[in-house]
C-alpha cells in the first residue's frame, strides 16, 4: 500500500515539474482543449447533462451540451492553473475586483468573517484579494487518502492559505472557532454534497448543503462574505465579494438554515449568470 502511494506520489509531482515548465497561457488552453475533447467519453457527462436538465428545464439539448462541454473546458483550464498558483497569485493585472462595502472592510484588514465560495471560474484563486493584501487565511479541506499526495497538495496552495490549511474534522472545528474569534478569517467551499448536512432550496430542488459556515459565523457573532471568481478571457478574472448576514435569534438552528438557504440563493443566482464554469458534476442534489 504504501509502495503505490510512493508511486502516486512521484508521477504527481512529475507532473507539477513538467506544467510549472510550460507558461500558464499555454498550459491553461492546451489542457481546457483536452478536456473538452476527452471528458465527454466519461460516465459523468451524462450526470452533468442530467443534473443541468433538472436545475434549468428551459434550456434545449444542445445548449445543455455546449454549456457542459463549456464546463469541462473550464475545469481543464483550472487542472492546469492549478501547478502555477504562487505566480499567479502575484499577477494582479489577471484579477478586477467587485467588491461591496463589508469585502472591502474585509481587505482592508478591518473585519473578521467566514468567507464561502462555489467551483466556479477557477475557485482557487478566489482568495487572491485578501492575499495580495497582506492578510492571512485559513482554508478548509477534504484530505487525500494518500498522505504523500496529500502533502503535495497541501503544499501547492500553501501560498493561498497563510493562516494554515486544515483538513475536515471535530478538533478543526474548535482551531477554525479560535482563529475566526481571534479577528482571522476562515475559508470554506461550500457548494459541495454534505449528506450530514442540512437540505437547502436550490434550483427549485431539495440539495444538501454544509451547514459549518453558517454555524461558524454565528457562533464568532460575523458576517458572511461569499465570494466567485468568473473567467473573463483565458487566465484573466473578475472576482467578487457579496456579504451575508447571519441572523441572530433565539432559535440557533433556524438562524443557521436561513444563512445557509441565503448562501445558496446566491449562488444559484451566479450559477445562472455563467452555468458553463460551475461543476456540475457534484451530486448536490437529494436523489441524484
């Protein structure tokens, strides 16, 4: 067991020697082509199609096809993107800003909050603002089985995530409490499947949805800042910062689901804006 993780491990970071030598321009169009062009013959097309079907009824067979195949694209571009993050992340002419006035005060360093975002655009680099401004985040993860491919991992976005990166469990639960409450700011995808989660509204269907944000924002008395990053023209971005805030009620539970339904308002309604840069993969939905 070991042994093959050893080999994981190598042909990884043979890999990320091999994509650091090519420029991002080329790597990230080179690799949105091969996508395109290969991810159709596996089995998680037809899901995709499927799940963009049930979410947006009104759309024809071919416009669900192109924007599908737009998605693969996209995820193509974000693989590769993915081996350059240190150069990117310094590269501020590739990102325009669009924030309100909470994502403001939250670069500015003057505001602790949660910040959620979606995998949309290339999601890796939603964090890019506060980082070139000097502050430092903490990131929540779902670790690897492979502890050396996850090493690697973690190491690639440890540019991303000054404050530590951190893998999902009880005793994270209580550092990300700390930091939050010590005036930091924690980060957490949350668009993914949670099937211990709660059930939220989303696209007119029940989905599961992570009610950790939610919960963790209440609990330190902050708002929400839920942010995405759209693709403009190849490796270029616009990223924006939307608040939320977080009721505060004699009913826990119900203040939670209500932010949580709110996040996921937000979502949908960027997911509309641009359906061919979200993953439409996830099986977010209850019964899919």
């Amino acid at each position: 067991m070991n042994f093959r993780y050893h080999v994981e491990a190598i042909g990884l970071r043979t890999a990320v020697w091999l994509f650091r030598l090519i420029p991002v321009d080329t790597a990230s169009c080179l690799m949105g082509f091969l996508w395109r062009k290969l991810a159709p013959l596996n089995p998680r097309h037809k899901r995709a199609l499927r799940h963009l079907e049930l979410a947006l009824p009104d759309t024809s067979a071919e416009e669900r096809e192109r924007i599908v195949l737009g998605m693969w694209d996209n995820l193509g571009r974000v693989a590769a993107e993915t081996f350059h993050i240190p150069e990117l992340l310094k590269q501020d002419e590739r990102f325009e800003l669009v924030a309100d006035e909470l994502t403001a005060k939250v670069i500015a360093g003057e505001q602790p909050i949660v910040f959620v975002s979606m995998h949309s655009g290339n999601w890796e680099l939603c964090v890019q603002p506060p980082t070139r401004a000097g502050i430092s985040l903490a990131g929540v993860y779902q670790a690897l089985k492979n502890p050396y491919a996850d090493e690697l991992l973690r190491d690639m976005r440890k540019d991303l995530y000054k404050a530590g990166l951190y893998s999902k469990g009880h005793q994270t639960a209580r550092k990300l409490v700390s930091i939050v409450r010590g005036g930091g700011i924690v980060a957490i995808m949350s668009d993914l499947r949670e099937v211990r989660g709660i059930r939220v509204p989303f696209f007119g269907r029940e989905a599961y949805a992570t009610p950790v944000p939610a919960s963790l924002a209440r609990s330190c008395g902050v708002p929400i800042v839920a942010g995405r990053v759209i693709r403009k023209d190849g490796v270029n971005f616009q990223i924006e910062g939307r608040g939320i805030t977080v009721p505060q009620t004699d009913d826990r539970q119900a203040d939670i689901q209500a932010a949580t339904e709110e996040i996921h308002r937000v979502f949908e309604g960027w997911i509309r804006e641009y359906p061919e840069q979200w993953m439409w993969i996830h099986r977010k939905w209850a019964g899919s």
